[in-house]
C-alpha cells in the first residue's frame, strides 16, 4: 500500500513538472477582442439606480499582459443610453417628466488583476475572474424628442446655460472623465481563442449626462416672434404635460451634488497573442 501511494504520488508530480516544462517556453503576451451587451444610465432621473432600460452597448480593446496576474489594457466603447421620469414611482419625479437619449463614446485604459493564474490551451490554468480599475474619456450630447422632432439638449441651454440673465452659467463640456470599474470572467476555449463577460461601472465627472443638474430657469427662453413658446421653453419643463407646471424659476430641477453614471454589461471573444522563448539549458 505504501509502495503505491508512493507512486501515485511520484506519477503526480512528475506530470507536473512534465506540464510545468512545457509551459516555460510559452508566453502569453496579451489578448485583443471585442463584446457586445447592454448599458444603463444612472442619475438625476435614475436616482434609485433601477437597472429596467438597458440599451445597446459594444467595444473593442488590446490587452498587454504584464505577468501571468498583471495586464493593461487599452479599450475603445460604445453605449446608447436613455431614460425618462414615467419609469418612476416617485409621483414628483412622473409630474416633472423629463427624458434623455445619449450615444456615449468612450477611451479608456485600464490595470487588470487576474485572481487565477492564466495560460490559454493549459489544463487548470484555462479560466480566471478578474478585476480591472483604470481612466478614460468619453463624449455625450443629450438629446429629446418634442411632437417628433430632435432636439439637441446641450446647445438648448435648458437650465439658463449661456443665457445673459445668467451669466454664472456657462454650457457644460460635451466631454468628460470616466472612471471604469470591472468585473470579469473569462475561460480559454482553447490556446488562440477565450470567451468572456464582464460588468462595467462608471463614475463620471459630470452631472449632464441626462442634461439635468441645477435648477429651471424659464425667463431664460423668451417666446418666439409669432409670441408662441420656444422649443427650448417647452423642453426645459415638460411638466405640462402631465398637469400644473412645476418649472418656476430657482426651484429644484436636478441634483447638483451628485455626479451621473453608467455602467456595462457584456460577453465577447478575445483572441489570444502569444509567443514562444527558448528554454533555458541550464535548467535541464
């Protein structure tokens, strides 16, 4: 019995250093691949971070693997987002019933952590978790729709921005900073290819992504010279049409001391880049 469990054990470790041998003249260098899936916005009108209108979301990204743990990566995305205030339940939030669509464009680079060590087309070493913190910019131009027709938000001013009666209010950037947060999961089908899927949170440095923040400023949209109100006027306080209008001057339209976010849900394919370095003599 003895002789036997000495064997097996023997037989154990000589596959691993048979597996461990094969895989030192193996590098994995990094990894480029794209996903596809669904984001969602959070913020002034999302204030609950209900996750109930996701829109389409996609990118691409280059990965340059550092160690078997240890990668950067370089990403370039995609994200349709979009939200209105009939989806809530907060009855002051349906009468001020405000909307936004935005098409967010986004380049980012990011430090990524494997929890597992990887190398694609090894037994055991085929999948691992991972999280990756990083930085990017990205653009935005809020946008509504008013009897049919698009309106560009941001050049509207909707909250006295650029306005001579408000001269403190200056138009917002329609770029801004972003500050990805990830959470992955990726299996190696085999040596060239993985498949993945990963959750993306953004915290974002601005407070327009849903081009609400401050509050209504009506005397900043005079009417039009036929007398009737302006596009602006009528998109800047849409609570008419849900009853009595609630836009009086100063009073609170959005929530200025809270900046908006996104964030992504996708799976994609990487394909994997690799090479191979001569062992090393010594070692055998």
């Amino acid at each position: 019995m003895l002789r036997k469990t000495i064997t097996f054990i023997c037989l154990i470790m000589g596959l691993q250093t048979a597996q461990a041998q094969l895989m030192e003249p193996y590098v994995h260098q990094g990894e480029v691949g794209f996903s596809a899936g669904v984001g969602h916005y959070f913020g002034d009108l999302n204030p609950t971070t209900s996750v109930n209108r996701p829109k389409l979301s996609a990118g691409i990204f280059f990965r340059k693997q550092l160690s078997s743990y240890i990668g950067i990566r370089l990403s370039a995305d995609y994200a349709q987002l979009g939200y209105s205030d009939v989806y809530s339940s907060n009855p002051v939030q349906v009468a001020r019933n405000l909307s936004f669509n935005t098409n967010v464009w986004e380049l980012s680079l990011a430090g990524d952590f494997n929890f597992l060590e990887f190398h694609p087309g090894f037994e055991g070493y085929r999948f691992t978790p991972y999280v990756g913190l990083g930085i990017g910019v990205f653009s935005y131009d809020p946008y509504a729709y008013l009897n049919g027709e698009k309106y560009m938000l941001r050049t509207l001013g909707t909250e006295g921005q650029g306005s001579s009666l408000y001269p403190e209010l200056k138009p917002y950037s329609p770029i801004a900073i972003s500050v990805p947060l990830t959470l992955g999961f990726k299996y190696a089908i085999n040596e060239k290819a993985n498949v993945f899927a990963e959750l993306t949170y953004r915290m974002t440095s601005t407070d327009y992504l849903d081009d609400v923040s401050g509050v209504y400023a009506p005397d900043a949209f005079p009417p039009l010279p036929d007398g009737s109100p302006s596009p602006a006027f009528l998109l800047q306080d849409r609570s008419y049409e849900t009853g009595t209008s609630i836009g009086t001057k100063g009073r609170q339209r959005g929530n200025s001391l809270q900046k908006d976010a996104f964030a992504t849900f996708r799976v994609g394919i990487s394909f994997n880049l690799s090479s191979y370095r001569c062992p090393d003599p010594s070692r055998r």
